[in-house]
C-alpha cells in the first residue's frame, strides 16, 4: 500500500512544486490556521438565509435545504425518512448518504494533501460532501439544488426562473442588473448567497458547555472529565488522532473536533438503504472524486469518507456517512470494539462488508483501537464508551440541547 502511495506521489508531481496534474490539490507545508470571519455583507447573508429555508427552490415544490438540515437537531437530519439517509423532494426519492450538520462550515478548507510526523506519504483533507467533491462551501450549497435525489431541479434554467420569481429584487441588488441573463450565473449567485449564511455567525455559535469549559467560565464533573482523557488518550480511545482539538486553548475555533480528513472506518453496511439491496453497488467515497480530478491510482482511496465535526453530535438522528447507526452509543462502541468483536457488528459474518472486497485491503487496520486482535480485550470499556458519549454530549450548543426525557434515547 505504502509503494503504491509513493508511486502515486511521483506521478502525480506532488513532490515537484508546480507540475501537479489539474485537479491535484496543493500540498502544504503545515496545517491551515482556522478560517478568518468572512467579509459577507449582512444583506447577503441575509438573502442566503432566505434560500436555505424555502421550500420553494425544489422540484416539485415543499423541501428546502432546512427540510434535511432541521435547525431543531444543530441543522442535521433527514427529512423524516428513518432509513438513515435523507428523503428527497420526490415522493420515496432517497439517498445513499446521512446528512451531515452545516454549522461550523465556515472552518472547512478546500481540498489539500498535507503529510504530518506520523504519515508515511501526503494524504488528504479538506473540500466538502462526505467524498470531499465540492472544493467551495459555494460549490457544495449548488449540489443538493440539483441532485435529483435531493431538490431535483433539472438544469440551472429552472431554478433560475424560481429565484427570479421570488428574489429578482434582492439578486439584482447583490449581483447586478444581468445576474438573470445566464441562468448558470444565477444559480452560481445563489450558491454564492448560501455560502455568505453558512459561515455566517448564526452558523458558529461556540455556545457548547465544551467551550464555556476551555473560556474558563464553565466545568465539566468527573464522567465528562474521564471522557475527555479518554477522548486524547492514544492508547485507549485515540479519538483525537482524527478529531482533533485543543484544549488548552480558549478559542473554539481550535477546537473543531475534525482534522478535516478522510478515514476508511468500513462501518457496516446499512441494509435499510434501497440501493443496498443490489449485493453489487458500492458507495466507494473519497475514490470517486480522485478519479474524476484524475488522482493517479485513485482507487487506494476507496472506503475512504470524510471525517466530520463532533459538534452538535450527541442530536443527530443517525450515524456514519452511512446512517447505520441511531444511536450515539452504538456509534462510539463501534470503534471501540470493530477489531476485537467483528461478529457484533458484521452480522453476515463478512467484515467491511460495505468496502468492495478488491479494495478492503484499504481499511484503517493499525490505528489504535483498530490495531487489535479479534478476541483480544478492548482498548475501551463499556464503562470508558458511557464516559466517552457523556464528554460528547457537552459539545452540543446551548440552543440544541434537549430536555432530559427527548434526548434519553441518543
């Protein structure tokens, strides 16, 4: 695998500053620092926040982007569909993949190769989707319009007319008398608008009990206190070494809980996804987007999926890219016990039974707690998964948190 990466830099020009292939990210010497607050003018974001929840921009009619991204559950959820992945704005039109939060985008990068102490070859991070295919928050908000299991508009000509319809006053006011003469260009502005609300302020709150924790004007008792050593702990949970964080440092933007990378997890296969049910469909992730940027050897990124932000974690309605999981719990167990306990996990006895099998050579297998034995002891108790989800729950902002009998199932 290791040879195969070093051929792939090689090729690839990543070395040789300046001769990368189009579509290969740059390489950077160090990790980005947190996003700078965005220059958007309060109109902007203003219209942004206007499109993101009308329910008039899909096709038919009656599902906004906040349909799936419910402000109720920190801008996640899945448009009542219990399958794990969201329902679309077509009657049993359903995705492939759970809707992720929204907050926080402010902070994701686009797309980079970065090689740290501990890698062996530059691998990557950054850009948005759970397959890193958009590089721009502007270019991900355009996706869903036209996706057509999502908001289904056929070509940027229809939602043009529907934005022209509605918002042709505030377009014309932000983008210019003609932002209509080319629908391609409108529906670019309006990918433009969404983005300014995305990143806005109302989209980063840092109003966690976390983040009074690392301001100094909060605590956490000893269940979260063991949860958040267990959270850095490289030996037991090693959570940290892809959700990373600081906290001794009292600004949250430092504390994203994501490295913006990708990891090949091989959560199990969710059978309550229709597409599932053909034993040959795949959703391969991060390999698709390499091989239509043109990576060399994209395919050593098969199984490979975004890592997202815990923020907000503990109110999502489902679990991994995939949706498997309905519960936090099982969510964190899974990691803990995926080596040691396969069978609890894998119930047709096929591990990675979600990664193609010419590719489950792909599969995280040393990081810790992966790197185990199967019937060897865990890394993590059922104790230190129970003080792992208590830390966890302490990263929900303050406007999200349920009432104790709501949130007793997560």
């Amino acid at each position: 695998m290791l040879l195969a990466r070093l051929k792939w830099l090689l090729l690839s020009g990543l070395f040789l500053v300046g001769v990368a292939p189009a579509g290969t990210p740059p390489l950077y010497p160090e990790m980005p620092a947190p996003a700078a607050a965005p220059a958007d003018s309060s109109a902007l974001v203003a219209l942004g926040r206007k499109l993101f929840f009308d329910t008039r921009l899909s096709e038919p009619r009656g599902t906004s982007c906040a349909s799936c991204h419910a402000p109720a559950q920190a801008f996640s959820g899945n448009h009542g569909s219990r399958t794990g992945v969201a329902l679309g704005s077509r009657p049993a039109s359903l995705g492939t993949r759970n809707t992720p939060s929204v907050l926080y985008l402010r902070y994701t990068p686009p797309r980079f190769f970065y090689q740290d102490d501990d890698a062996l070859a530059p691998i990557p991070f950054g850009g948005f989707f759970w397959d890193g295919r958009a590089d721009t928050l502007a270019e991900q908000s355009q996706g869903p319009l036209f996706n057509p299991l999502e908001m289904n508009n056929r070509n940027p000509r229809q939602l043009a007319r529907k934005l022209a319809q509605a918002y042709a006053p505030d377009m014309r006011a932000q983008f210019g008398a003609a932002i209509f003469e080319r629908p391609a260009q409108a529906s670019q502005a309006a990918g433009r608008a969404l983005q300014a609300f995305l990143r806005s302020d109302e989209m980063t709150p840092f109003s966690s009990r976390y983040d009074d924790y690392i301001r100094g004007s909060g605590k956490l008792n000893e269940v979260e206190l063991r949860g958040l050593r267990l959270f850095k702990d490289p030996d037991k949970g090693n959570c940290m070494s892809c959700h990373k964080f600081n906290d001794k440092s009292a600004n949250p933007a430092r504390s994203m809980f994501t490295d913006f990378g990708y990891d090949a997890a091989a959560v199990p296969r969710n059978r309550r996804i229709a597409e599932n049910r053909n034993p040959k469909f795949y959703d391969v992730g991060l390999c698709k987007t390499a091989a239509d940027l043109k990576w060399p050897d994209s395919s050593q990124w098969c199984g490979y999926f975004k890592t997202p932000s815990l923020r907000n974690v503990a109110v999502r309605e489902s679990y991994m890219h995939n949706g498997v999981f309905t519960s936090l719990r099982d969510a964190v167990a899974f990691y803990a016990t995926r080596a040691t306990k396969p069978g609890d996990w894998y119930k047709t006895g096929v591990k990675f039974d979600d990664v193609p099998p010419a590719y489950r050579e792909n599969v995280n297998i040393n990081s810790v707690p992966y790197n185990r034995r199967e019937g060897s002891t865990p890394a993590l108790s059922d104790s230190d998964v129970d003080d792992l989800v208590a830390f966890l729950k302490t990263l929900t902002d303050a406007q999200f948190v349920k009432p104790p009998a709501e949130s007793a199932h997560k």
